[in-house]
C-alpha cells in the first residue's frame, strides 16, 4: 500500500494539486467583483428585508407556521421516500388539487423544487430530436433544463415574439417546446404570453409558462401571468411555479393537461427519483395558497409597494425598472460598484439583493428590491432613505 498522501501527488501532465486551478479561479472572482460566500441570517435579524422572495410576507404567518407544526406531528419531518414509493401523502394531493383550481390548470404535479419541475418537464416533453426555444435571460433552472433535454435549443432575443416566430417557422422538428418566465426575476418585467401563445399554437407547438413570480402576485388573486393573459386551461400551455416566493414555503411544480401530468409520473427523471417534498413544506404552502384564496387584495397590495418602490427610487435619480409583479431592479453598473451599494444598504438597515454576472450580463449589475405585502408606508420610507444613502 502507498503512504503517499493525497496531497503530495502531482497532477497528471505537470507538478502540483490537481485542484490548484481552484485557486486561480478565485483569485479572478475576486479581481472581478464576483467573490461570493455565505452570510448566515439570525433569527431575529432587524433588517428590513427587500432581498427575499417573500412576497406575501406568508413565511411568518401564524396560520402557515402552525400548519407546518401539524404536519410534522402528522407525518414527521421528511417524506421518506420518492413520491412513487412512500412520498406522496394526502398533503401533497391536497396540494396539488387546489395549486391546480386556483391556476385554472386541469392538473399540478409538485416537485421538491421549482429548479427540479423545469428540469422535470423540458426534458419530460422535448428530447433528442426535439426543438426548445428559450428567451435569452430564462431563469438558470430553464438554461440547464434546456442542455439536459439533449434537443436542439434556440435562444431568442429578450421578449421577441417575432424571432419566436421565425424559429418555429424554420424547423424541420416535428416536436417543439417555446419557453419562458412569466416575469423575469432580475428585470421583474413581464412576458407577452397571449403573442407568443398565439404563434406557438400556429405552429403546432407548445407553450411553457414558469411562473415562479407571478403565482400569488400577477392577475387577479394572484392566479399569475398566464391566467392574466386569458390561456387559464389551455390544452397547448403548460406552467411551472415554486412555493418558495409568494407562498413562502418550499417546492415546486408542474400544472397543464392531465396527460401531461401523467406522463411526467412516468418519464420524468427529477419526480421519479428524487425524494418527495417534506409534509412540512406541503402543508405550509398549502396554507399560504388558502390564505391568499381568502384574501386575493394580498396580490394587489404587493404589486402597489413594488411600483411604489420603483416610483421612489426613480424620483432619488436612478435607473430603475417598471415593476410587472413584485421586483424592481435597479441598475448599478459594474459588479465591485453593485456589491458596495448593497453592502451600504445593508449597514443603513435594509437588505437588497445584488445581481452580477454570471446572474446578469457584464456591465448590467444591479440592485433587486423585492417588494412584501406585508410593507408598510414606514417601510418604504426606510427602504427608500437607506438607498439614497447607499448611492450619495
């Protein structure tokens, strides 16, 4: 046996650890502003938290908590096992049912998370030989589906309904899937679901929806952008959504026809084997669903305080998007410049999100103020004191 140790061998073709190019990565994160690490959050943080996709403010709600607490009592603290062998509880149908009435879907399937349902799906409906066309900043979720798909990917301009169109005009696939979010999670702009149905169904294709950012907050009670925009049941449009922003809870999942919610119980990798949402987070998300079927103003109100939001932030002099749904994003420029921002917003009391590369384009870095429904007038105030502080 060798007493070499692991750390001494050379790499193969020249000397040194084979995870030395490691440290030459992150020697160039850092020289470009890119360094990331983690920054734990404590419990009783007194931040004003406009960095969180907690939309409707639900994660705390009393009712959503003891709910969670039930279920754990109920049926302990995980799955245990993949929805098709142990991983599927009466929870999760419930889920399921009512995710799928409130859509105006004939079906939902949930997923352990809304990155695994996009996953799940584009690889489930298009394969090898198969046509994806993708809007050019999808979610990372819909980018790596795409590659897993293993079918040809063609990535549009950014809401260009008519590239959609010359693509799917062009092909010789017989097979073709048009995605795209419903509101874009940097920008918090919106896509135009009713042109790009209308040229999906043209050319016998279907239509996939991920409504991440808009279930809970776009439309009317916040059934979210593809209600909105009339194609509610569409037997050619196919939706994702996660339970993690406006439901405040975990997971994710898939909602359209019947048959293609059977078929990806049968052919979907990330379902089959994978373990089966937690009760805990099915019960929570559940109750956040019930609360804001309730009380449907919960998606007005949280649409009002992102456009109040933006509306302050564009009076202070700066450049900042229209808000569709609950973000507003404002524009910084370089990454060094976005992270000094946010860091100075941070020491003023208030957290915002902050966007570089690769996550946003170089030169585009930017601020993402994510509006609550749970704000007040007094908030926004702070919010909007704490960044004209952080960019004097």
């Amino acid at each position: 046996m060798s007493t070499e140790s692991p750390t001494s061998r050379p790499a193969l073709g020249g000397g040194g650890h084979p995870l030395d190019w490691l440290d030459l990565r992150e020697k160039e994160r850092v020289a470009a502003g890119l360094r990331r690490r983690l920054r734990p959050r404590e419990a009783s943080a007194t931040a004003l938290d406009l960095a969180g996709n907690d939309y409707l403010g639900l994660t705390r709600d009393e009712r959503v908590i003891e709910a969670t607490v039930a279920a754990v009592r109920t049926w302990g603290a995980g799955s245990t096992g993949s929805r098709l062998v142990t991983g599927s509880t009466a929870l999760h149908a419930e889920l399921e049912a009512e995710l799928a009435e409130h859509t105006g879907a004939e079906a939902a399937l949930v997923f352990s998370s809304g990155y695994l349902a996009n996953l799940g799906v584009i690889a489930g409906l298009v394969g090898k030989g198969g046509l994806v066309v993708s809007d050019a900043i999808n979610h990372a979720s819909i980018v790596d589906a795409c590659r897993l798909s293993r079918a040809r990917v063609a990535i549009t301009g950014h809401r260009d309904v008519e590239a959609v169109a010359r693509v799917l005009a062009e092909r010789a696939e017989e097979r073709a899937l048009v995605v795209v979010d419903a509101v874009f999670s940097v920008d918090g702009d919106i896509a135009p679901l009713a042109e790009l149905a209308a040229v999906t169904r043209r050319s016998g294709a279907v239509l996939l929806v991920d409504e991440a950012h808009g279930l809970g907050v776009v439309g009317a009670g916040g059934r979210g952008a593809v209600h909105a925009a009339g194609l509610a049941g569409a037997d050619d449009v196919v939706l994702t959504a996660t339970l993690s922003k406006a439901l405040g809870a975990q997971g994710g999942a898939v909602l359209g026809p019947r048959r293609v919610v059977e078929h990806l119980v049968d052919a979907a990798r990330p379902f089959i084997f994978d373990t089966g949402l937690a009760p805990a987070s099915v019960a929570a998300a559940l109750a956040a669903l019930r609360i804001l079927r309730a009380e449907p103003g919960l998606a007005d109100t949280v649409r009002a305080n992102a456009r109040a939001l933006a509306a302050g932030v564009r009076e202070s002099g700066l450049r900042v998007t229209e808000p569709a749904g609950a973000v507003a994003s404002v524009l910084i420029g370089e990454p060094q410049a976005a992270f000094d921002t946010a860091a100075r917003c941070a020491q003023a009391g208030v957290l915002v999100g902050c966007f570089r590369p690769p996550s946003v384009p170089d030169g585009i870095s930017r601020l993402r103020l994510a509006a609550r429904a749970d704000l007040t007038s007094a908030d926004l105030t702070r919010a909007l004191e704490a960044l004209r502080f952080a960019t004097l």
